[in-house]
C-alpha cells in the first residue's frame, strides 16, 4: 500500500511540475508579444518623426517638405562652360535659363553609335521640343580636341543637319571634371532652369522606347522642379 502511495505521490508531482513549465513557457510567449507590440509602434513613430524632425532643423513645415520635388542623392549641377553652336552662337548656362527642361545629348566623334542615332535624333528633339518649357541640345564633347575632331565634329553636322543646337563645347575648367566622370556615350541628361542635374541619366542610344519613356520622366522631374524654383 505505501508502494502504491509513493507512486501516486510521484505522478502528483511529475504533473506539478509539467504544469509549471507550461506556464512559465506561456507567459514567456505573452512576454515576447508583449514586447513586439510595444515596440513596433515605437519605431513606427520614429519613422513618421524623422522626416517632420528634418523639416523642423530645416525650418520647414511638413506640408513644404512633402511637396518638394524629390532629387536623387547622386544630383548635380552643369557646370559653366562656354559652347557654341553649329552656326558660331554663343551658348552658355544663360540660355539654359530659358528653359523649365533642357535635354542634353553627349556624344563625341568618334562615337559611332552617336553619329548612327542622329538621324532618329532630330525625330525625338522635334517631338521633345513640342512641349512647352522643353528644349533640345546636344553637346559635342571633343570637338576642340585638335583640328581632326574639329573637323569632323563640322563633316558629321554638316552630314546629319541636327534639327537643334548641336554645341562645341569647350572641354576645360569643371565642365572638363564633369564630362570625365561620365563613362558611356551617347549620355542624355535633363537640367531644370538652374542647371540642376535631374533624375539619373539616359545611358545609351534614344531608339528604344523604354529609353525615351525614362527621359520623359526626368523631363517632367524637371520641370516640377524649374516651377520651385521661380
């Protein structure tokens, strides 16, 4: 008989014990989501604060900073350089001015893949340039290199008849530290009337509609921004 009661005294405790860690397992579970629930909205609302603490430095309102017009971290300005065009005009960030959104179209001569888009080139800046605010440049990048590039920047214009200003541009000073960094050619860029750099540029030829559909984008970037800036 005491056998018996020592055994049943041993499967009272056995289940105590069983019953205490499923507690102690539960109330670890309620912890942890306790927890998580506490600190979701926390960081929620350091998210929701950043943004209002950087207007705050700024000394702006939220409603000024949610309607600025967004620019890529890697944005730059054109800088001052000295052009002219096909028929000896000065041109220079003054005539960029005019502008709410200018296309830029680099290239250089001996760039057989910008000489082979020209054609389809003077289609896309006639189209481009239909839009109020919107203009159409290229700029070559070598033409003042030495007298064979000056001559063939002036064969390939003369071949092509550019339907817009197809600028010699002086590569010198920081429009020369500019055009270094760019590493694929043709590059089209879009800057707004101040000369800021919007969007990402176009890498490659313009025959491709997912291309042009990319340049439309910068070209409505910019513009939105020239609207800021007046």
């Amino acid at each position: 008989m005491k056998k018996i009661n020592k055994i049943l005294v041993l499967a009272l405790m056995g289940l105590t014990l069983a019953s205490c860690n499923n507690q102690a397992n539960k109330d670890v579970d309620e912890k942890a989501k306790v927890e998580t629930k506490e600190e979701m909205p926390a960081e929620a609302d350091k998210k929701e604060e950043a943004p209002a603490k950087e207007a705050k430095e700024e000394g702006k309102t939220m409603e000024e900073t949610e309607g600025e017009v967004a620019k890529p971290e890697s944005a730059k300005s054109l800088p001052e350089f000295k052009s002219t065009d096909q028929d000896g005009n000065p041109f220079g960030l003054e005539d960029i001015a005019k502008n709410d959104a200018t296309v830029i179209n680099l290239w250089f001569t001996g760039c057989s893949a910008c000489i082979g888009e020209m054609d389809e080139l003077n289609k896309v800046a006639d189209d481009l340039k239909k839009e109020d605010g919107v203009d159409f440049i290229s700029m070559c990048t070598d033409v003042n290199y030495d007298q064979s590039t000056k001559e063939a920047y002036q064969r390939i214009v003369k071949e092509k008849k550019p339907t817009y200003k197809a600028l010699a541009v002086e590569n010198d000073g920081d429009m020369k530290t500019y055009l270094e960094g760019i590493f694929v050619y043709p590059t089209t860029i879009v800057v707004d009337n101040k000369g800021n750099i919007i969007g990402d540029p176009v890498e490659g030829t313009l025959l491709e509609k997912d291309q042009i559909a990319k340049l439309k984008e910068n070209i409505k970037m910019a513009k939105e921004s020239s609207q800021k800036n007046k």
